[in-house]
C-alpha cells in the first residue's frame, strides 16, 4: 500500500465510512483508502447468502432500511434497488404471542378488551396512575417511569421491564429515560414496525448496496487491516475519517467507555417456515435471548426460499476488551468520559473526524448514519 501523498483516509467500511469514501471519490475525485479490519465490507448491515439454502442471512442480526429523510432515500437508492418490505415484529411473553410495537391490538389482547383508539390515552393513563411519574421538571428520571408513563406498569412489566434488563444487563431504572424513545406506541392498528414513508430491503442484500457504494475506481479497499496496523504510516497532512471507538483509539487512557456485546447462534431448521415472521422478541427475563431472527421473511419477492430455514437466537452479553461492541451505553457517565475523548482528538488530531456509531458513541439508525456521514462531507 502507497502512502505518500495520500489525502484522504477512512478506517471503517460501514455505512459513515463507506458514504463519506463514496462522496470523496465521486465529488471531489480524489483517491481515498477505506480501511476495515474485519473481512467484509458494511460493518454490522452485512448479509451474506447461505449456500446450504440460498437465504439471504444477516450476520449481526436484522437490519431494515428505513428513513424519513429525503435527501437520504434519494441518496441511498442511487446504489440499491429496494423493495416495498414493510417490518413486522412479534413478541412472546408467558407463552402467547403479541405485535409489536405496542398498539391497539397489543392492548385489547393483553386486557382481553376490545378498546377503541379514542378510548386508549384515557385507558393508559389510568393505568399509568392518572399522571406522569414523579421526578424533577415533571419529566421522567430513568427508563422505568418513561416506560411506566407512554403504557403503563403491567405492560411495561410483560414487554418492556425483561426484555430491557437482558438487552443491557442492567435494571431500567439505572437506564436513561430517552432510550425508550426508540419504541413508539400507537392506539390504532397499525403494525408496522417502522412509520417512515420509505422502507424496504435492498433487492440485491446489503453486500450488494456496499459493493456498489464503493466500486468507485478512486476507493481502495484493504479489508483485514486496522488502524493501528498502518498508524504509523499515514502522512501527517492526511485527512482521516475514523469510525472506530475513540476509547481504543486512544488506548484507554482515561478509562473505558462501556458497551454492550452480542453473540447469536444460528440454526438449520428442517421446515419451510418456524416463526411466520423476520423477527420474533422475547419479553420473559428468564429467556435468556432477546430475539430470534428468520431471515427469509426479509425477502418475500424470492418465494418460499426451500423446504429448509435459518434462525439466528440474539444473546445480550457483557461486553469485554477485543469483544465486537454493539450497544454504547449511554450513561451519564460514559457521556462525561465521551465528552474527555472528544476533547483529546480535537486537541491533539485536527486532521481527524470520529464518527458512526461506534466513534460517536451513539446508537444511530442507518439513515441518522448516512445523514450524518453526508454532513461531515459537506464541511468539508
């Protein structure tokens, strides 16, 4: 690899790198090297197809394109073709089954009722105690009393309070109360995972979409190579996007941001269909997977897909030093630590912007990720 000259550099090939390279090449015609220590491109949006079944599997679990942001779709369609998939997630809770996100036929089921949706905000409100939990300027001071607030305690005890603990190893009301922002709660019947107006799968899998993201013949790819294996050769001029955590970039040395880890375990299943859907949650605590995945509900344009399916099971776990971080955890805490790391790149690389989801310590949907990644270009 030639590193005179180089311009411009980027260590990470998922969607923040990928975006940033893509326009590098593509706007400004410069040559850029996307570095990437694992083997693949697309970071944790990977697939790959099962050559035992042909299924399009997720290698870190599902991942459906969604946003609201037009600039984004525009943007992103110029590498994929999507399809109309509209997410549908279930969950199992004591041995029956629930939609989710949490809607009208998730109440009327769980109550046995048969409420309609002008009766639902009276109807959570009393089961939320008739106001808002108690907490300072009124607004809810841990995960539990946000959950507690939008449902109510028995349902956040069936589908939120097991499911949470396992996710993050931790009780909610040591969790934050804005990650429960990520679920949103309805009173009509609506089962859609997702309400943006663009969703859908890239026809081609996500291999395809970041294989055409970076064919520009400017990007020069190196997959199994990490940042510090090429630190020392990179020009001091050099501009680099790096997407990897700021804690090891900087060897720890103001301590250890904390995340959340993951390990799934796949299956071969001798029938056509197991679950009937994409993703199947699991809100009982003592189970100890949060998930289970059957990736061939992702692509119902390919057919039945064979006599034969692929589960993935998604287990939580801690997370330690060489581990793939997962979750950032993002706790009054970690911010403060976050914030001192952000100090020292500004101070001592200003040649260098962090970001994704693992430089920015942010759990970002991935069109946040692209949205994100077209800003930093246009600063540019």
């Amino acid at each position: 690899m030639k590193w005179s000259g180089l311009k411009y550099l980027v260590v990470g090939a998922g969607l923040w790198g990928g975006v940033i390279a893509e326009r590098i090449a593509s706007v400004l015609g410069e040559p850029v090297v996307v570095l990437e220590r694992r083997k693949h491109t697309g970071g944790n949006c990977h697939s790959f197809v099962d050559r035992r079944t042909g299924i399009e599997c997720h290698a870190y679990g599902t991942h459906v394109f969604h946003t609201g942001i037009q600039r984004v779709w525009e943007y992103i369609n110029r590498f994929a073709h999507f399809t109309s998939y509209r997410h549908k997630v279930l969950t199992e809770y004591r041995g029956r089954i629930y939609q989710m996100p949490i809607s009208l036929p998730t109440i009327n089921s769980f109550y046995g009722l048969n409420l309609r949706p002008y009766e639902v905000e009276d109807f959570i409100l009393r089961e939320a105690g008739g106001a808002s939990p108690a907490a300072p300027c009124g607004q809810p001071a841990n995960l539990e009393e946000k959950a507690v607030s939008l449902v109510g305690r028995p349902l956040y005890e069936a589908f939120i309070k097991g499911y949470t603990q396992k996710q993050w190893g931790r009780d909610p009301r040591d969790l934050p109360a804005e990650i429960i922002n990520r679920l949103p709660v309805r009173a009509n019947y609506n089962t859609d995972y997702f309400s943006d107006p663009w969703q859908g799968m890239p026809e081609s899998g996500y291999a395809g979409l970041f294989e055409a993201l970076l064919r520009h013949p400017k990007i020069q790819v190196e997959l199994g190579v990490s940042w510090k294996d090429v630190a020392d050769q990179v020009p001091a001029s050099c501009r680099i996007f790096y997407s990897g955590p700021l804690d090891e970039f900087f060897d720890y040395a103001l301590g250890a941001l904390e995340w959340r880890g993951l390990r799934f375990e796949n299956r071969l299943e001798p029938y056509r269909d197991v679950q009937g859907t994409a993703v199947l949650n699991q809100a009982d605590g003592d189970v100890p997977f949060t998930r289970t995945h059957e990736y061939k509900h992702l692509h119902p344009e390919r057919g039945a897909q064979g006599e034969q399916s692929i589960l993935t099971r998604e287990y939580p776990r801690a997370f330690s030093r060489g581990d793939e971080p997962y979750y950032p955890v993002n706790t009054p805490e970690n911010e403060r630590l976050m914030g001192l790391y952000r100090e020292r790149l500004a101070s001592g690389h200003p040649n260098m912007i962090a970001g994704g989801r693992l430089g920015g310590f942010r759990y970002m949907d991935m069109d946040k990720t692209i949205d994100f990644a077209l800003s930093v270009f246009a600063g540019l």
